[in-house]
C-alpha cells in the first residue's frame, strides 16, 4: 500500500520540491560558512602584518629612548 503511494506523481513531485528547498537551504549555509572562513583567513592575516609592525614600531621606541637617555 504504502509503494503505491509513493509511485503518484504529485506525491514524487512534492518530495522533489521539499527536497530541493533543502538543498537550496544547505547550500546557502554553506556559502555562508566558505565566506565566513575567507573573511577570517585574510582578517588573520591583516592582524599578524599589524602585530609585526607594531612590534618594529616598538622597538624602535625602546632605541629612542636609549638614545635620549645617553644624551642627558
């Protein structure tokens, strides 16, 4: 009984459509998620270019005030 159900047309057609707005709900999650891993890849990038100039940045300070304090 129950493979005869599912043998209607309109019954393989609504499966068809339930189907494909879930397919269409993944794949939308997942475009999410692909953008969300490329926005942290290239903001963890930028962070650790910041972090070395910053460090640069630092140490030159440390070499100026070296240097100040030679001259008092």
């Amino acid at each position: 009984m129950a493979i005869e159900n599912f043998t209607d047309p309109e019954l393989v057609q609504i499966l068809i459509d339930k189907v494909s707005n879930l397919t269409t709900f993944f794949q939308a999650v997942g475009g999410i998620i692909l953008a969300y891993l490329i926005f942290s890849a290239v903001n963890l990038w930028i962070n650790r270019k910041k972090k070395k100039e910053m460090e640069k940045i630092n140490n030159n300070l440390e070499d100026i005030k070296k240097l100040l304090k030679k001259k008092k």
